[in-house]
C-alpha cells in the first residue's frame, strides 16, 4: 500500500465501500478485450477506449474507487464478460453506530454461532471454552477446512473422470465390435497371421524374452551361480563417500542393495514410475530421427522467418508499446509478409551448432520440469548420442547437466526404498562428470530440483548441497569458485524456500520462521551483489508468506537497487528478469518502476548490448504469462540492426525458443494444456 492510501482517513459512508479492480489474463490479447467489452458486455466505447489505454502499460487497473456492493458486483459482471479478471477489495469506511438492545448472545469464535454463554464461557453447540481459543487454532480449523474442500472436490474430479472414462472404453468397445461385424459382413475383414496385430506382437515379445532368459540361466549356470544369488554391488561401492551424506540418505529409505530398492535404478533404468515413453509420440519420434509425417520448421527457418518479418514491419509495433526506441526502430522494409509466406521468404539462417545443441539441453530440461520425464530422456538420449557433440565442449557439458537434471525429476513419488536407490545412482552419474566444476554445478542443480518434489524429504536435496561443496573445493580458478560458490547459495535459498512453504502449508509455523531466518543468514553471507539480489528476490516470498509484507517489500527494494548498479543495460535487464522470476513480481508497482528506468538505458544502447537487453525483458514477461508485452519486446529485439549475421542468428534462435518455452509453462501452469502442447511440438521440430 502506498504512503498516500496509507495517511488517507477512512471515507464516511451508511454502506459498505469497496473498490474495483481489473487485470489482464494470462495470454489474453488486448484487441480481444477491446471487442469483447464493447460487443459482449456493452460498454461504451469512450470508456472502453480510456481502460485499453491504461492497460496497455500496466497489467493492472482500478475502474472503480469506494462504490457499494451492487456497483461493484455490475461491474464484476461486465467486465467480466469483456474477457478481464474482476476483483472486488473492500474499503475502509466508517458507519453511524447503530444502538439497540442486547440479547445476552455472544458469536462463538470456534463455530461462528450465536449463543448464550453460561459461566464457564462453554459453547453450548460446539463445546468450546470460548476463551480458549487462539489464532493457532482458529488456523488450523481454516486449513482443515480448505484441505476437507481441496480433498472432496478432488475426489468429485476423480468420480468424474473416471464415469467419462468407463464410457469412453463402452462406446470404444460397442465401436469395434460393430466395425468387425460390418468387415465380416463385406467381406473386408481377412484372417490375421501367427504374429499380426497387438496379440501378435505380444506373442514376439514373449518369445525373445523366453529365449534371452534361458540364454542368461545357461550362462549363469555355466559360471556356477545364478545372478541373482550374487551379492549387490552398488553398497560396496557407496562404502566410500562421507559418512554424513549416507546418514542424510537414510532418511530417504533402506540403503542401497536391499530387496525394497532392487526394483529401481535411477534415471536411466527401464520400467520406473515415471513410465516408459510412447513410441507414436511425434516428439520422442523426432528425437530417435524417424518423425513420421510432415515436418515442422526448423530452428534455422523460423530464425529466418524472424528476420523476414522484422525487415518488413521494422520495430514501430515495439515503439508504439515502448513510448519509442530512437533511430533503431526505423522501418527498414515494404509491406509485411506474415506466417507462412514469411516462413517460405525466408532462406534458412546459419545457426551456431553449438546455440542449437544448448537449445535442445535446455528444451529436454523443461519437458522433466513439466512432468514429461518419458519424452525428456528420449531428448537427452539422441542429444548424446549425436556424433557433432564431441566437437562443441559447452554443449556437450549442457547436455550432460539436462541428464543429470532429467534424471533427478524422474525421482518424483518415488517409493522410499526406491527413492533412494535412485538417489545414489544419481550421485554416481554426477561422480562420473569430467571435472570439479561441472560436477558442483550439476550437484546444485540436483539439489534444486529435488526441494521441488513434494514426495522427497528435505534431507534429499542437502545430500547434493553437502557434494557440491567438497566439489567446490576442488576447483582451481578462483573467478570460476566465486561463481559456484554464489550459485550454490541461490540454489540453497531456493531450497530453503521450498521447505519454508511445505511448512507454512502443513500448519508448521515454528519450522516455516526457523527455516526463514536460515534464509536470511544466506542474504547477509552472500558472496556477491548478484548471488545476494536474487537471494533478496527469494527472501521476498519467504516475508510474503510469513505475513510480513512491508518487509517483503524491502526485499524486493534490495534486490532491484543492486540490479540498477549496472552500468550495463544488457546485464540490469538479466538482473531485473531473474529477480522478477524468483519473486514473482513481474506486475509489483515496484518492479514496473524499476523497468521504466531501465528503458532510458535500454534506448541509448546499440547494437548486442540493445539486442541482450531487448531479449532479457521479452523472457521476464514471458515468464510471468503476459504474452503481448513478451512479444513487443521480442519484436523489438528481433528489429535491431548492426548485428553480425552469425550473433542475429545465434540471438534470435535462443530468443524464439526460450519465449516459446516460457510461454508454454505458463499456459501448463495455467492448465492450458493442450495449447502447452502445440508449443512444444513446434518447439521440438525447432531444435530436434
């Protein structure tokens, strides 16, 4: 709240006042608002042309200060149909006091009754000792409430789905059944061989699998012994790391090499929780290099198509949003081309090897963030397996990070036993790694993921934050340790952010503040201004969640102030976009503010240094699912000249793909997923 609100007296009215506010949705476009509100909602166009305007620079708007509640919910309805989101805030007022007579009822804090109290101050209808009741309890009934509501509406859900689901097979089963009648009775329907269809196809599985068993039984039996009469390996090999580490582990099951954990293997075992991936999907065929069907563009054509389209309609979309960009948002090319005759204008652009290998790492990396760990693997599988990978170092050591990160979303609801069998495997495939460095980057990384999965125990991912620092002892350059050693804090308050709100979750209030002020230890010993900013950006959260938003926002005001010590444009917009990211902040009046600074820097740079800072803000909004700014920005960035042809190329293909993946999380987020879906189909023929 600013100061102004905050020193207002409260307004003196007979009824209750409340203001009015609107906000655009996630992916909505303002041009849909616009008609909507004035075809649906019927509003007049003066006023719809004035809300258009102030939405187009900022996401959020107040159409209505101190109006009653019938003004305020004919609102909601109108605005409501124009596409916007409608929040109505009550308003602090003042109202006469109103005497009367009192009849001796008391409203019970516990049940919200009015009752008569007797001397011991019992409820009568719920047995309660009125005075007894403290905030803890109050608490924890409205959490068992809204856990009961989360918990019946699931359970509808899952009734739901699952007539929709019996029908669905009836209908499939009535549908087949009826086809094979009509074959037979036109004589289309011909008899099947020994191996033909699904049975027949199971009829081969089974016999290579009965021929490879009695292959191994003679084997073993030749060697005399049968493999699984021979001791487990893997916890003689784990005999040697640190003893804290393994008593850490044992939080998360039976140690390696018992019969609980035999059925797992990792990340890279076969038949895990996870699933095995589907052979008729187009991305995992794309990946294997046998897509069937039409192809879509590749990463070197939708670059190309960039180009053509930002040459034609120049930067004036970007400077209309932007208030103007100076001499680089000049028209530089006729009348438009768009979509496909963009697409087939376009000659293919040369896109650095090594840019495309590094796409495809990052892309594998948000298919196991968004639950598809199948798909992930088959991505990280061909990316390995590509003869190129050798003669590009920094892809190579991406595309080992994306299998170690693959690898540790796969734990998700993983049994104990299980859990932790995985977890050793994952410590071996990080051990393998060709050098310190790399090996401390990946265990941060690991760690990271890991606090994110509700079904893991928070000593799970301080296994990982234990093995990066011994890595990081290791390392010999000391500009390269500095780095480490702030990644490793930032992944470490991630964590500690992630325990703190599975805490305040479960009611813990007194391990959710003791967790918080771990996190404020880290702040204060950070070991650099851009490890400490997001460090602030997270600590934002943490005060949020605590119920302590004037702190929070002091937070958020640290971390933007060391952001705007860059001199450099191209890295305050970094700044800004990873601060905006880990607070979630990308609409905050505070973060808006900062952003409005940043453009002044943004418009007296030229060439790269314009062309990263015009990226980085297209990503941050992105990020925050505001679709339209995400691409004036884009375009913006995509329109600036003076750029080697091989750097246009190598930005312009991290932009596309990184805006793409950034938009199909939130839409995931969003439950949108089949909209999610088309993205990463068009995204997977870009760099697979």
């Amino acid at each position: 709240m600013s100061q102004t609100a905050a020193e207002s007296p409260p307004t003196e009215s007979a009824v209750p006042l409340f203001d009015v506010m609107v906000r655009i949705p996630s992916g909505a476009r303002l041009e849909d608002i616009e008609r909507r509100a004035k075809e649906d909602a019927g509003l007049p166009e003066d006023r719809v042309e004035k809300l258009i305007n102030v939405l187009r620079s900022v996401p959020e708007a107040k159409i209505g200060s101190g109006v009653p509640r019938e003004r305020a919910d004919k609102a909601k309805e109108q605005f409501t149909k124009a596409g916007l989101h409608v929040e109505i805030i009550p308003q602090l007022s003042l109202q006469a006091l109103v005497t009367g007579t009192f009849d001796n009822r008391f409203v019970c804090p516990a049940c919200n009754t009015r009752v008569v109290l007797p001397e011991n101050r019992q409820c009568p209808n719920c047995g309660v000792f009125v005075d007894k009741v403290t905030d803890e309890f109050l608490l924890k009934r409205k959490i068992m409430e809204q856990e009961r509501a989360r918990l019946e509406f699931q359970t509808a859900k899952d009734a739901k789905l699952s007539e929709q689901r019996t029908k669905q097979s009836v209908e499939a089963a009535i549908r087949d059944r009826i086809r094979k009648e009509l074959e037979e009775e036109y004589g289309l329907r011909s008899k099947p061989g020994l191996f033909a269809g699904r049975a027949g196809l199971v009829r081969a599985v089974t016999g290579l699998v009965l021929l490879g068993g009695a292959f191994l039984v003679g084997t073993a039996t030749s060697q005399g012994g049968l493999p699984w009469s021979k001791k487990s390996q893997t916890a003689t090999a784990a005999a040697g790391n640190p003893a804290s580490v393994d008593k850490m582990l044992d939080s998360m099951g039976p140690p390696a090499g018992s019969t609980e954990a035999a059925a797992a293997a990792g990340g890279n075992s076969a038949g895990t929780a996870s699933g095995d991936p589907d052979i008729n999907d187009p991305l995992i065929q794309a990946a294997g290099g046998k897509r069937i069907g039409a192809k879509g563009l590749s990463i070197e054509e939708a670059v190309g198509a960039a180009q053509v389209l930002a040459k034609s309609v120049g930067n004036t979309t970007a400077e209309r949003a932007l208030n103007g960009s100076g001499a680089s948002g000049q028209r530089t090319g006729g009348a438009g081309a768009s979509g496909p005759e963009a697409a087939a204008a376009a000659a293919p652009a040369a896109v650095p090897k090594q840019a495309k290998l590094t796409l495809a790492a990052d892309f594998a990396v948000q298919l196991a963030e968004l639950g598809q760990v199948p798909r992930a693997r088959e991505v990280v599988k061909s990316l390995l397996a590509r003869p190129d990978l050798a003669a590009e170092p920094g892809a190579a050591a991406a595309a080992r990070a994306a299998q170690v990160e693959v690898q540790a979303w796969s734990m998700q609801s993983l049994p104990s036993g299980q859990a932790r069998q995985a977890a050793e495997s994952l410590k071996g495939n990080i051990a393998a790694l060709p050098d310190a460095a790399e090996r401390a980057r990946a265990s941060i990384r690991a760690g990271v993921v890991l606090s994110r999965l509700p079904s893991m125990p928070a000593a799970a991912s301080r296994v990982f934050f234990t093995l990066a620092g011994e890595e990081l002892k290791a390392v010999s350059d000391a500009g390269q340790r500095a780095t480490l050693a702030g990644l490793m804090a930032v992944g470490m308050g991630e964590a500690l952010l992630a325990e703190a709100r599975e805490h305040a979750r479960t009611g813990f209030w007194n391990r959710a503040q003791a967790t918080a002020a771990q996190a404020d230890a880290i702040v204060a010993q950070a070991p650099d201004a851009y490890s400490q900013a997001r460090l602030f950006a997270m600590q934002y959260q943490l005060r949020k969640l605590l119920g302590q938003p004037e702190a929070a926002v002091q937070s958020l005001d640290g971390a933007i102030s060391l952001a705007a010590r860059n001199k450099s444009p191209a890295d305050h917009a970094a700044w800004l976009r990873h601060i905006a990211q880990l607070s979630q902040t990308a609409s905050h009046e505070r973060m808006t503010a900062a952003l409005a600074a940043l453009q002044a820097q943004v418009d007296s740079a030229n060439g790269m240094e314009r062309a990263q800072a015009l990226v980085h803000l297209s990503l941050l909004f992105a990020d925050a699912g505001l679709g339209q700014r995400s691409e004036q920005y884009r375009n913006a960035a995509l329109a600036v000249p003076g750029l080697s042809p091989a750097d246009a190329a190598g930005l312009q293909a991290g932009l596309i793909v990184q805006n793409e993946l950034a938009m199909a999380r939130a839409l995931h987020a969003s439950g949108l997923y089949a909209e999610s879906e088309a993205i990463l189909q068009r995204v997977g023929s870009y760099v697979l």
